[in-house]
C-alpha cells in the first residue's frame, strides 16, 4: 500500500491524496491550489493520476481547496463512486458551480485581453455547468456510519469541527492478510467553535495524515475573548465614522460572525450599524445552515430555541444583486459589510476594499487564513498600496485581525487531538502547512508525543510497508520530491534553517538509494 501526496504538501492548498493497493486506487479530496501564481497553475496541469483509472472519491469537507478540482476531475474521466457527508453536498450544490463561475469570469476577462495582444484564447478548466452536473454523483453519507466500499475496504466519516459538514475519514484497509487503519483529518476544527462539535477523538490510527495550517502558531484571542474583540473593532469603526469592511469566508466564518455580533446585540451592547452580507454564496449559504440543524452543537440548538437565531437577526440584511451589492459603495460610513472571497482575491470585497481602503475612517477586519501572495496576505503585513481592477489604492483604513475566528486549530489544539489518540500511529504525515508550520510540528510531535513523523513533498508517493523504514517508491519519485522543493524555494524564500533541513532530505533520499543499489 502507498500514499502520493498530490497536494497540500509542503504548502496550505491544493489538498489531494491517492491511497493505492492491489488494483484500487482512492482520492482523499481533489482541492484547488491557492495562493501565489506559481502555485495557482498547478490548477492547469494535466492530473498526475488518469481520472477514470481511481476507483473511490472521498471528500473530507466542501472548502476550495479541499474540493475545488472534482468538476475538473469528473470532466476528465472519473467515474468512480464519490462520497460525502450530507451537508457537504448540499454546501458543495453552492461553491462548485460558484468556482465555476468565478473560472468562466477569470478567463473571460484574459481572453478579452489576448483578442487585443492578438494572441491565442484559453478555456477555463471547468464552468459553472460542470460544478452542478458532477455534484449529482454524489452519494450522502451520514456520520459514524461505517461503509464497505468492498470486502478489503471500509471507511467512515466522522465530525471534525471544522465547518458545516466536516470529516475526519477512518479508512481501514486489508492487504496481504493484514488490516491498516489510515485516518485522514482533513481540516481539524478547534473546540468551542459555534455551530459546529467539538472534533471527534479517534482511538487509533496506523497511519495519520494530518494538517498542520497553524502548526507554528497560537490563536492569539481565544474563543471566549472573540466577541470583545470583535466589539472593540466595532465600536472603533463606529467612533470613526466609517464602514467595517469583513473579508469573511462564505462558508463557516460569515455565520461564526453573525453568531458574536448577535451574542452582542442580545446584549445590548452592538452600535446602531446595520450588517449586510454581500455575497451570493455566503447567502446562500447561510441559508443552507438553516437547513442543518442536526449538525449544530448543543449551544446553538438552544440559542434558536430560545428565539434568537443568529442566521436571522434584525440588523441583518442580504445584498443579492450586482444593483444591491454596487448601492452598498456608496454608504459614506456606519455599515458592517461581510463579502467574499476572505483572502480577498475574487468577488465583490474586491470592490468594497476599493471604495474604502483609501478612508482613514473605515476598517478592514481579516478574521481568516491570508495564503502568501494573495491580497489580504499583502495588508495584513503592512502593504502601503495595493492594485484592484488595474488601478492602484492606497491604504489609509486600519487594519486590524483576530486570530480566534480560524477555523482550524492552532498548534495547542492540534497537539492535544493527536496526543488524545489511544493507539498510537506508526507514523505522522504532516500535510497542509506552510514549510516553517511543518518543521515545527515535526519536532514538537517527537518531542513532547514520542511520534514518528514525515512532511512530504508534492506529488511524492510513501510506501506504507508495516514494520519497516518507508522508502520511495522508485527515482522518479525522489527527483520529483527534490524539484517540488526547489519550485517552493522560488516562490517563498526560504531562510537557512529550511535550505538545511531539505539538504537533510536530499541526502536520505540519496542514501535510499544507494541502499537500494546495494541491495540488487
């Protein structure tokens, strides 16, 4: 049995794995790729894996990163069984068309220039159509239901308190007359979140593959200090006259706010400022939460019962339409405006932060991940300019973040989740982290869990051979380990500690090797 990590190694996005035994092959996700541009055209290369030769699809959750390739993937081929849990495909109904959308406009716009260059067209690499059409191929799975996909095979999803719908995948796998447990964790949620449970606790896994997004930081405001925080970057905004401007993720950290801000309001303590959500999706999608009342925790079940719904209230109102939507940049202050996408690189925030950034009055609130390369990652360190739709804006607004929206847990709680493991895994894949997240966690597991663990490169594939040293599976995959390490360098400048620790790996892969050679 072997894993190739076709994303989410080695950086935050992209999130894809293929488990391969005896003649099956099973996808774990089929993200999208985020962030810088060297990373984004990942998007548009051929998939490493023939679509139609992977047997099982399984989706940890309905994020981008984590699902924004199946259209692609069914486009090209795939016509396996693909799974889910039943919110995840009703939240899946609403992005994957959404990111089909966005790719149709985003190439649309590149077109209309290459007329003009007299150069050649493109095409996105799936539309709006192809989003709904491979969505109704998947099967609904509900939680703790443990599913044989065939007589070596089962698996089950289990609640990872990340967002509406979240797993965490047990896969138990019978090879050679031996049984495996691989246990995925997708994107791990923190405890306290609203709406959502607090993460399962798996009892034992052989193998972990785990993300590591905060692997090398803290929340700095707890979930208990969230709605302080959050009233102290009102009441500022407020004082100042101007308009609090929310990069805010459609799916999770828009209902996470409307959750504070109506805790706030039953309170009496929310300024008189209307809250608009202007964002199709994130509309969308707070409706749908409405729907999904068996996913909530015990807190918000009876916060509704009690009559006060944070999906619902007073001071909320939707922006549907482009008129609606383009009404909004002309409110002169006063107003709390939640749009997408959160890392602002798409969607109406773009337009918002155009009208509003240049105003020392008003206040941009990043309350989510900012990728490196993307615009919110560039404010939030300090940019004093940034370019939207060709035209350059100066920053006057504040900016401001609080770290305890995340929806991942930070390095305490990810420590705590995997130490809570009673059956300990033989080995940790670290995945879904930032280099300097991975190298810290590779330390800080061995160290204070006693566990074995691993950060492997994009596209390198781990032979998972039970009581022995794992090794990869041939040349190839070292050389293609080795030059994934060296796009990254390119792109994210690495400090010597991390020149160092992938010289380290260099030289084991060449030992690998050399033992191979020896060996005949």
């Amino acid at each position: 049995m072997r894993i190739t990590f076709l994303g989410a190694a080695q950086t935050v996005t992209g999130s894809c794995h293929l488990v391969e035994f005896a003649d099956k092959r099973i996808m774990v996700d089929c993200g999208m790729f985020q962030g810088p541009r060297l990373i984004r055209e990942r998007n548009y290369q051929p998939f490493p894996v023939d679509p139609q030769s992977v047997d099982y699809l399984l989706l940890t959750h309905a994020h981008i990163d984590h699902s924004g390739q199946v259209p692609r993937f069914f486009k090209h081929g795939f016509q396996g069984r693909a799974m889910a849990t039943n919110a995840t495909v009703d939240l899946l109904e609403v992005m994957l068309p959404d990111s089909g959308h966005i790719q149709e406009t985003e190439v649309e716009r590149i077109n209309r220039k290459a007329r003009r260059a007299g150069k050649k067209m493109v095409e996105p690499i799936y539309t709006a159509e192809d989003g709904y059409r491979c969505v109704k191929n998947f099967e609904r799975v509900c939680y703790d239901q443990i599913i044989e996909l065939d007589e070596d095979i089962s698996v089950r999803l289990v609640d990872a308190g990340h967002i509406l719908g979240s797993s965490i995948l047990e896969m138990w796998v019978r090879e050679g007359g031996k049984r495996n447990k691989l246990v995925f964790t997708g994107d791990l949620g923190s405890p306290g979140k609203p709406y959502v449970n607090d993460p399962a606790i798996i009892e034992e896994a052989d193998y972990l593959i785990t993300e590591c997004t905060y692997g090398n930081r803290l929340h700095k405001d707890k979930g208990e200090n969230r709605p302080d925080r959050l009233l102290e970057v009102i009441e500022e905004t407020y004082r100042k006259g101007g308009n609090l401007i929310i990069p805010a993720f459609a799916v999770e950290r828009t209902q996470d706010l409307l959750y504070d801000m109506n805790l706030l309001s039953i309170a009496g303590k929310l300024p008189p400022m209307p809250v608009y959500i202007d964002s199709p999706m994130a509309v969308a999608v707070t409706e749908l939460f409405n729907k999904h009342p068996d996913c909530f925790d015990r807190e918000t079940n009876a916060l509704i019962s009690s009559g006060e719904n944070p999906l619902t209230m007073p001071a909320l109102q939707f922006s549907r339409t482009t008129d609606e939507s383009r009404a909004l940049n002309e409110i002169p202050g006063g107003a709390i405006i939640l749009s997408a996408s959160g890392m602002c690189d798409a969607g109406r925030i773009k337009h918002h932060l155009k009208h509003n950034l240049w105003r020392p009055e008003s206040t941009v609130l990043f309350v989510g991940y900012q990728a490196p390369g993307t615009k919110g990652y560039h404010l939030l360190n300090g940019a004093t300019g940034i370019r939207i739709h060709g035209e350059e804006i100066a920053v006057r607004a504040d900016i401001r973040n609080i770290d305890a929206y995340s929806s991942h847990a930070d390095q305490q709680g990810l420590l705590d989740w995997v130490g809570k493991i009673k059956g300990k895994p033989r080995r940790v894949f670290l995945v879904h982290g930032a280099p300097e997240a991975l190298d810290t966690m590779s330390k800080l597991m061995p160290e204070k869990l006693g566990l074995d663990t691993y950060a492997p490169a994009w596209q390198e594939t781990v032979e998972l051979t039970p009581d022995s040293a794992f090794t990869p599976v041939d040349l190839r995959q070292a050389y293609r380990a080795i030059t994934a390490k060296i796009a990254s360098f390119m792109d994210s400048s690495p400090g010597r500690s991390e020149v160092e620790r992938v010289m380290k790996r260099i030289r084991d892969l060449d030992q690998v090797l050399e033992n191979k050679d020896r060996a005949g």
